[in-house]
C-alpha cells in the first residue's frame, strides 16, 4: 500500500471513530461551548489563539495551521458533569446524573501544499448538553419517562491557510456541522405549544400530545458556517492573533419543532476570539485570550422564559416553536483565559489556565434551564506534552469547574416551573501526535 493511501485511509478512520462516538459526547462549559478544543489547548484553558501546539490548533484559530506542517494528531477527553436541581414548587432536589461521563474525540490532519500554503481537515465536538433526571412531575405531566435533553455537536472543518509573509498568516475554514437532540419528560410543557394540550400542568397528556415536543426519539440537523483567522508576530517575542465564526446556520429538528423557537430552528451562534501570547523567557510563554460568544444570535438560545412569558395560556406571546417561543434565556458571555506553558527540557512541556466569565443564566431564566444547567463560571487547567523517542508527541490535561448555584426566582405560573440549578464539572484527556 502507498503511503498516501495508507494515510487517507487513516484519516479517515479517525472520521469515523469521531463519528460514532457522537451519540456519547456531549459537555456545557461556557454555556454549551467547550472550554477549548485540542488537548494541548485544553490544559490552557482553552487558551493560545496567537500559537500553534499541534494540528487541532486549527480548531482554536484556523490560520494556526500555517505553522502545523505535516501532521496527525489525535485526542479523546472524558468529560464528567454533576448537575443538580431543586424544584420550587416543593424543595425536591432531583440528581440529573443519569449519564455520569462522556467521551469526547478529536483528530487533526494537516500537510504543506508549498512553502505558502497548507490545508488540513479537523475534527472535534464544539460543545453540547446533557441531563437525565428521574421524571419531575411539573416537568413531565403525565408521563413518566426520565426528565432531561442531549445535545451534541460535531464539526469537520477543512482548513486552508495562507503565509501573507514570514511573519503573518490567514486561513480559513469551512465548517460542516451535524448536531443531535433527544428531549423526554417534558409533557408538562404541552399547554405552552402551538396546539394541543390546554393546561400544561393538567395530567392524562397524550402521545399526540407530545408531537414536537418530547419523547420524539433522537433527531439530527446538519448546517456549515464560515471560519476566518490571523495570525502575526509583531516582536520577536510577542504574537497576536483573531478568529471570527459566523453563525452556524443549521436545518431546524422537525421532531422538536413545538419546543425549540422558530420550529425548531436551533443555530449555532457566532462567535470570536482575540489573544497574544508573550514568549517572558525562552522557556515560558504566557498566553491571554478574550473570546465573545453571541448566543442572542439565536432565538431558541436566547429568548426568554421568565414571568413575562410564562403567563401565556398557550394563545399568546410565549408559545413553544413560535418565533417568540420560550427559549433558555441566555445572555452572551465574554470569556477571559489565560495560560501558560513552560519547556521542562528538550521532551517535557508542563501547562497550566484558567478561565473565568459573568453567569449566562439570570436568576429568573431557570425554569427552562434546569434541563440545561450551563452555569459554570471558571475552568482551573493542567496540561502536559512528552516527545518520545521517535519524535511522536503524548499529550494530556486535567480540569475542574467549581460548582455555581443559580437560585431562581418565581414567576407568574407560580413557583412551579422555577428551580435553583447546580453544575461543577471534572475533565480529562489524552492525546498523541505525529510528523510526517
């Protein structure tokens, strides 16, 4: 077999390992976004979009992968999230622990085309959301199926970059999106739909009741966006960079077009980061990101959900699907990181972040969220890369997110329906990569 082809068949192996493993990988960090992406920047804090680690560099800013050469890495992080609630209506705290831990995958190609010109492909969970609580009677009505929701996203992104000069890079990536959605034990909500139900809290709601709106199985959408970057080293020791993603517009989930606003539309907000990264000695390099995420791009996300709209008796503002429909409520977060990363000696790279931002869930916007608990406020990182004998690369990190605790308020439906929400989160992973 021909290198080339054992190489293509390679990468694409590692596509459809990621590919399976979808299903399973689902994490809620800054919101639903992942803390960061690529092992190396993970250990970060998802910091370092002015330098290139690895190829899953590309995935943090797709000019990074000027600097990549030619290169495989792959990675996979096991995520585990503890996320609790406690109801309103009556002070029971439910555990929404029902799925403990995620595996989440990611691979990264990458070959020089010439002395200017790279393109490589990679692939990583952007970020997701899981909860799986025993039935919550104000939740789910009549039925009796496990209250909760998981979402995942998957983007394969074929980059290409650009050396403006030795000093500046561009690049851009295409990104191909597939996300899937499962909703149970939301029956309680039918009365807030377009049709059916009259009273969401009245029992005896009917399968037909539920169309749109839970226990539809998995559903699946599929959308693209656009990613640029820039990279450019304005001293000898001092670098910045950019990277902007618009919204990701994806195909509505027909299953759930009576829970989600707009029938169902659920987009991917956009989103940017700019950072430096300052080489303070030869060996240490100290890295500063800001990152915006939009999430008032979409209205599912954003919308809100408290006393003003959950008065509605399912004939007004407020309905579920509409495109005023009862959303999450989220605000957009501005994430700060900073990291570090020191050379131990020629093989050993020791890495160190941490992030921080302002809660993205108001007080009053619990009632929908305690499906969602994104609530976490920090991310305190270790990060580490060997190079072995042969020159390959074994990488790892560890995180924690400490427990926040969103108190909600009451609303106009009552104390039912609001809920005071809980999330910490532990991760780890570990990667290898290889030149070629």
């Amino acid at each position: 077999m021909s290198t080339f082809k054992f190489k293509n068949k390679l990468a694409l192996a590692a596509v459809g390992a990621a590919l399976s493993a979808l299903p399973m990988a689902a994490n809620a960090t800054n919101g639903y976004f992942s803390h960061g992406y690529g092992i190396t920047h993970k250990g970060m804090a998802g910091a370092g979009v002015a330098i290139t680690s690895n190829a899953m560099s590309g995935a943090t800013n797709p000019a990074a992968l000027a600097k990549a050469g030619n290169r495989f890495d792959f990675g996979l992080e096991s995520f585990s999230p503890d996320r609790t609630a406690v109801t309103r209506s009556d002070g029971t705290s439910y555990d929404g622990n029902g799925d403990s831990s995620f595996l989440i995958p990611e691979f990264a190609w990458n070959m020089d085309i010439d002395a200017t010109k790279t393109f490589g492909v990679v692939v990583y969970g952007n970020g997701g959301m899981n909860t799986k609580y025993a039935a919550i009677p104000e939740y789910a009505g009549a039925t009796t199926t496990n209250t909760g929701v998981n979402l995942s996203q998957l983007f394969i992104a074929p980059t290409f970059t650009f050396k403006v000069n030795p000093k500046h890079s561009i690049g851009v990536s295409l990104n191909l999106v597939y996300q899937e959605f499962e909703a149970s034990g939301l029956g309680g909500f039918c009365g807030y739909k377009t049709t059916g139900c009259v009273n969401a809290l009245a029992p005896g709601a009917a399968a037909s009741d539920l169309a749109g709106l839970a226990d539809q199985g998995t559903d699946d959408s599929t959308g693209y966006s656009i990613k640029i970057g820039w990279t450019g080293e304005l001293t000898p020791n001092l670098s910045m960079a950019f990277a902007y993603q618009m919204e990701t517009d994806m195909d509505a989930f027909s299953k759930y077009n009576n829970l989600f606003a707009e029938s169902g539309d659920f987009d991917i907000p956009s989103n940017w980061t700019l950072g430096v990264a300052f080489k303070a000695t030869p060996d240490l390099n100290l890295m500063f990101d800001v990152q915006q995420i939009n999430y008032t791009d979409v209205a599912s996300i954003s919308n809100p959900n408290d006393a003003a709209n959950l008065g509605g008796t399912g004939t007004g503002q407020g309905q579920l699907g509409t495109n005023n429909g009862l959303g999450f409520g989220w605000d957009d977060m501005t994430v700060f990181k900073l990291g570090a990363e020191f050379n131990v000696n020629s093989d050993l790279v020791i890495r160190a972040g941490y992030s921080t931002t302002d809660q993205p869930i108001p007080a009053k916007e619990t009632a929908f969220n305690l499906i969602a608990p994104a609530v976490v406020e920090e991310h305190i990182t270790l990060g580490m890369t060997y190079t072995l004998a042969n020159k390959s690369e074994i990488s790892a990190f560890i995180m924690h997110a400490p427990e926040v605790t969103v108190t909600g308020t009451t609303n106009t439906a009552g104390t039912s329906g609001a809920a005071n929400i809980s999330m910490s989160q532990t991760a780890f992973g570990i990667g290898y990569g290889w030149n070629y």
